[in-house]
C-alpha cells in the first residue's frame, strides 16, 4: 500500500510542476509580448543625411528562413545568385529568442526590439503595433523618395504611415 501511496505522490508532484512550468511559461511569454522600449514614447530624432546618396535605387530581397548556404547554391536559388553578384548582400543573423517579426525591426530600423520599440514575438495581427522609432522607410520619405514593401501582412501595420 504504501508504494502506491509513493506512485501516486510522485505522479501529483509531477502534475503539480508541469502545472507550475506551464503558468511560469504563459506569464513570461506574456511579458515578452507586451514590452515596450523605454524610448517608445520619445524617440530620439533622426539624424541628418550624411552626403549624396550613393545610389538612385535600393531594392531589399529579403526572404525569411531561409538558409545562407541553400540561398549561396546557384542550382537551388540562380535568380537570387543573379542578384547578388549585380549588388551588395549580406546574412542577417538573429539572437534568441528568433521570430520573424524581430528581424524585419531589427533590418528596418537598425536596433534591436529593446531599443527600436518593435515586437519581440510574432504576435496576432490585431496586436502588432508600427515602430516608434526611425526606420528606412521613414528616412526614405523625409528624402522625398517613393518606398513600397511587397510581402507578408505584417509590414501594413509595422510601417508608419507617412506624415
């Protein structure tokens, strides 16, 4: 009898953990969804242009998940190999925790969540919110230049509407 009283009481002590790791994990994930930048309500000021621009055109392909050495096989990817030997490349890489929506802050406005204010998870569409601070879109259209974003949805409601 008594070593079904031991089963059973591992067996609770089981569910009992799981059940706390389960809470401890909602909670902090929770949090990681509603951070928010100490500098999303006063962001600093863009700076200045630094010169001439060095080209009339920049075209960003960027395509998520993928590989730099599935991308680098001219047989697996020859229209994005064409590409890159016609311009500037280069391979993003993340720090964890990595989701999509982190990267796309950190390329469009140079820094990471933490400081750009941009979402740290990939959230539901109803909760993604537009960067408070500079980004490359914002900068091109204080230079007068056109910008447009072909890809995933959460590009509409990460881009600030120009002023």
């Amino acid at each position: 009898m008594s070593k079904n009283r031991a089963i059973i009481a591992a067996i609770i002590a089981c569910l009992l953990v799981a059940a706390a790791a389960y809470l401890w994990t909602s909670r902090l994930i929770g949090s990681l969804a509603a951070y928010r930048s100490p500098l999303h309500e006063m962001p600093p000021a863009p700076g200045q242009p630094e010169g001439a621009p060095l080209t009339r055109q920049v075209v960003i392909v960027l395509i998520d998940a993928l590989r730099e050495d599935t991308s680098l096989r001219a047989e697996v990817m020859p229209f994005l190999n064409e590409l890159r030997g016609r311009g500037a490349w280069a391979a993003m890489h993340s720090r964890p925790p990595s989701y999509s929506a982190q990267g796309y802050s950190t390329l469009s406005t140079g820094a990471w969540p933490d400081i750009s204010d941009g979402p740290v998870l990939n959230g539901d569409y109803a909760q993604i919110r537009a960067w408070t601070q500079d980004d490359l879109f914002s900068d091109a259209q204080r230079a007068g230049l056109q910008t447009a974003v072909f890809g995933y949805f959460r590009f509409e409601k990460l881009i600030r509407s120009p002023a």
